[in-house]
C-alpha cells in the first residue's frame, strides 16, 4: 500500500521516473491511467469503424455469395461428413441459390450448381480457375501427371492422351477386351461376388492393355501388384509414419516408377515403343526436338490407370444394381444383345466395335446409370486471382466447386429425377445438363473406352447370366466413389433360357 501513497520527489521525465513518480501518487496514477484507457477505447473505435466502412464499401462493390462459413477454421467439414453429402448440397442450394458459399475441409468454397456457371468455370473461363488437389494424391499419382497443370504442358499432353483413347484407337480393342470379359466371366459362375471388386478386376485389366498396349514384358506382373499396394494408401490419411497404409503407398510408388522408368528405357532402346498410351508417349516429340522424360512418361501412364479403373467399375456396379432392380429393363438389355449375337453368330465373327455401335437400350441404361448415380458428384478448382463472377466476388484461393451431382438430380433438367428411366435419353439431354464425363479443357480423355469396356462386358453378362444381390440391406458407401453398401455382394448364376 505504501507503494502508492508516497508523495513524488521530481516532476517525472522517464518511463521509469514516471513509474516512480506514480508509485508516489496514486490519484495521478489513476486519472492518467483512466486517459490512457480512453485514447485506446477511442483509437479502436476509430480503427473498428474505419475497418466497417472499408469492409461495406469492399462488399458493396464485391460482394461474396450468400452462405454461411460455419465456425472458424472448422467451416461446415463436420456438417458435410455427418449428412448426407447429397442432402447437404441441396439444402443449401434450397436456401441460397445456384451459387453459395461454404468452408470445407480448411478451405473458403463456391458451389455452384447451375449448368450456365459450371460452363463458366469448367469451359469458358476455364482459365482462371485451376485444378487443385491435396498434395498428398499429387506426390502418390505424380506431379507431372497431366490432372494437375494447366496451360501449354496441359494441352500437350491432353491432346497424347486423348488421341490414344479416340473411337479410331480403341476401336480395335474390341477383341481383346471380350477376351478379358471371357476370362472373368467364368470364375462368377454360382459364386457370390462382390461386384464392386471384380469389376475394379476387370477395369483394371482393360486399364493396362489401353496404357501398356498387349505387349506383355516381363514387367508387367509386378506393376500390378504394385499398383494394389499403391492404392490401399490413396484413400487414407496422409500420415508419413513408418507402418501405415500411407507410408507403404508412397513406398510402392517409389518402386512403381523405378519398374516403369526400366519398362520405358528398354522400350526406348529397341527402339520398340509398343501400343497403347505408353507406345504414344514414347513416340512424341514437340516439333521434333523435346521428347517427354522417363519420369513425365511415368507419371501420365500411373495416372491415367487410376482415373481408369475405379471410375469404371463404381459405375459398372450400379449398373448391374439397377439392372437387378429393374427386371423388365433386364429383360429388355437382353434381347438386344441376343439380337447382336444372332448377327456374329450368323456371319461367323467376333463382336465388333460397330456392333457395340448399335446397343441403343444398352447405351441409354449406361447414361442413365451415369446421372442417377453420378459418382464424381462435383470437382475442385481454385480460382488463380480474384474472379467477378455472375454479379459476385471470388477471391483468389478460393475453390470452387461445379456440383455435377445436383445439375444430373435437378427435376428442371431430369423430371422425376430419383427415377431410373433410361428413355430420358432417348431425346438428347439439354447442353450442359449432363456432365458425368465433365466439360471443358480436362475433360474426360477415356470415356469412349468406359462406354466401350461397359458395352462388352454387358453382351456376355445379360445373355449369358443372372445375378442376386446378396442381403436385404439398401445403401450407398463412398470408397471414395459412392457404390451401393459393401460393394453389391452378388450371387452369378447361368442364365436359364426359356423355351420358346
Ligand atoms: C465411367 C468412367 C469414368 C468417369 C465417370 C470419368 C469421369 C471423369 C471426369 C468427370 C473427369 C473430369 C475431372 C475434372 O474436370 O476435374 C475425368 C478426367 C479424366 N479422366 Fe475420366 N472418367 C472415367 C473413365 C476414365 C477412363 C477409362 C480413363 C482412361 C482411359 C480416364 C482418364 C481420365 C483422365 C486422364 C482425366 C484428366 C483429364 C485432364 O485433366 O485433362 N477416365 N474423368
């Protein structure tokens, strides 16, 4: 108490002599303590109202898209992973409009869900928003795989990739995918399957004869037990520890690249490029001087089987579900390929590509698999500078989200849109309602060879077998795609014809 009380000795002129003068004086302690408070109220007020009239001008001129961010940092993360991912875009969609705002997983987000604005970001504008992806599944795949560039090396190696996959390339593929669907075919017979899992079988075989051409080197058995290890630790968390799935992925893509880098020197030696994508790669040359390295080569060719085989066999499996569901729509699948092969058997030949040109039904039920289950139900870009766009304000680093989900699912478009009804496609869809393949510069390269791959395998399932699903249990499992619960567990069985 005595500290204050004292009577001060000299007029203060330091900080310290100050202190001391106060402990000596408490009233003028006080009262200027009591100014000093003011003058920082007033200067924050000052600062809090100059900050508000910045921020009302900035929103005046810019103005975000409505939504809500949800708590700080954790945005809505929690809220999407506990509801449904569906419900949770369409209530927001409901409440908000076609574009809004979010924060998921750490990151400031735009959805949008109008084909108009999707063709923005995805087609027109597509430059100013880039792909992005964690940087987890960038070091797995590859950093120079085409997915996660934009511009010049884009567009070089899209127009390879594409070209390797065009109706004219695949075309002769026919045969040799009938002999995979041959191969597999037989081991179903009166066992229960899950369908999910033969089918990433038999995508990914397709996947490596498209990629690696049929040459088949020594080499190739290992990629593929490589490849499996490498995608159990895709999906996981990207903990770098010694032990977790993570971990051995990143090891088996260690051993992956060292295996193709020796696949493509020694094709590169013989001088022998071989078929397939790979064949491609090796043989191109940018004006005839810039030949791709081992590792770009690498990294497109791991890549192009990943987005390959998962993306297929998740819709192949709801497609054998809503077959199952729909008996009539069976039924129907097969007489047509029972009318194909009529005409093989007829001319003594094997099925062809123009054969799989004329599955009108099969086709439409491929469509129509591809909306209601629209397994990639959006994609992320981010915008690379601020963006005006349809009257609001993108700020540059934020993501942005075509959600391809809710345009396949909106009744404006799809009428009755829970309904699986192949003869929607009899008439073309409105443009840029049906984007299962997306738009624009990264579009798809393989979805002929998807359509193709799903075509083949149909012609000897629906004519040849019938399956039971397994299990009374309706629902839907993302791993990462959604796919009916534990993989549509089947019973196969030989088709009984009936007799006429
Ligand atoms: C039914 C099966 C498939 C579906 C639904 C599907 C869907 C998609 C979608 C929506 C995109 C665009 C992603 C984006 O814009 O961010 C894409 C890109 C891609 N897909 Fe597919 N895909 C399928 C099969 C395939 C196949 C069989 C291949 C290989 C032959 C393939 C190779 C690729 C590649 C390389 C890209 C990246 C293109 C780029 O970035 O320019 N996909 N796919």
């Amino acid at each position: 108490m005595q500290l204050f009380f004292s009577l001060p000795a000299s007029p203060p002129q330091t900080f310290l002599a100050t202190f001391t003068t106060f402990r000596h004086c408490p009233v003028r302690f006080l009262s200027t303590l009591i100014l000093l408070f003011s003058l920082f109220l007033l200067l924050l007020v000052v600062v809090l109202l100059l900050l508000s009239i910045h921020q009302w001008r900035h929103s005046k001129d810019r103005r975000l898209p409505p939504g809500s961010m949800g708590w700080p940092y954790i945005g809505e993360t929690l809220k999407i992973y506990t509801e449904n991912p569906n419900s949770f875009f369409a209530n927001r969609q409901k409440r908000y409009g076609d574009i809004f705002k979010t924060h998921i997983l750490g990151c400031p987000c735009v959805m949008i869900s109008s084909p108009e604005a999707a063709r923005i970001v995805l087609v027109t504008q597509a430059h100013l928003f880039k792909p992005t992806y964690p940087p987890s599944k960038e070091k797995m795949i590859g950093p120079e795989a085409l997915f996660f560039h934009q511009g010049a090396y884009h567009s070089r190696l899209k127009k390879l990739v594409q070209s390797s996959f065009l109706p004219s390339a695949i075309r002769g593929s026919v045969s040799e995918i009938e002999q995979i669907v041959l191969k597999f075919l037989p081991t179903w017979e009166n066992t229960t399957i899950n369908t999910l899992q033969e089918m990433k079988r038999y995508a990914f075989d397709v996947a490596m004869i498209s990629a690696l051409g049929h040459k088949q080197d020594s080499e190739i058995k290992g990629i593929k037990h490589l490849y499996q290890c490498l995608e159990k630790g895709y999906n996981s968390m990207p903990l770098d520890l010694p032990g977790t799935p993570f971990r051995k992925a990143m090891k088996a893509r260690k051993l992956l690249n060292e295996t193709l880098t020796r696949l493509i020197q020694g094709r590169r030696k013989n001088e022998q490029q071989g078929g397939g994508l790979l064949g491609v790669l090796l043989g191109s040359k940018n004006q005839k001087v810039d030949q791709l390295s081992d590792s770009q080569i690498a990294d497109n060719v791991i890549g192009v089987i990943f987005a390959a085989h998962d993306t297929t066999a998740s819709v192949l499996t709801w497609v054998l579900k809503y077959l199952h569901d729909n008996r009539d729509l069976l039924e129907a699948v097969t007489r047509e390929q029972e009318g194909i092969q009529q005409e093989v058997i007829e001319a003594n030949r094997r099925l062809t590509w123009d054969d799989t040109r004329h599955m009108p039904l099969t086709t439409r039920v491929i469509q129509e698999t591809l909306r209601t289950a629209s397994i990639l139900s959006f994609t992320f870009r981010e915008a690379v500078q601020d963006v005006e766009f349809e009257g609001y304000y993108i700020p540059k680093g934020w993501k942005v989200l075509p959600l391809f989900r809710s345009i396949h699912h909106c009744a404006d478009f799809f009428p009755h849109p829970e309904k699986f009804d192949p003869s929607r496609f009899e008439v073309p869809p409105r443009p840029n309602t049906f984007m299962p393949f997306g738009n624009g510069v990264h579009s798809c390269p393989g979805s002929e060879l998807a359509k193709l791959e799903m075509l083949v395998l149909l012609h000897h399932l629906t004519i040849g077998y019938r399956w039971q699903v397994m299990g009374d249990k309706d629902g839907i499992q993302y791993g990462p795609f959604p796919v009916p619960i534990r993989g549509l567990p089947v019973k196969v069985t030989p088709r009984k014809i009936k007799a006429a």
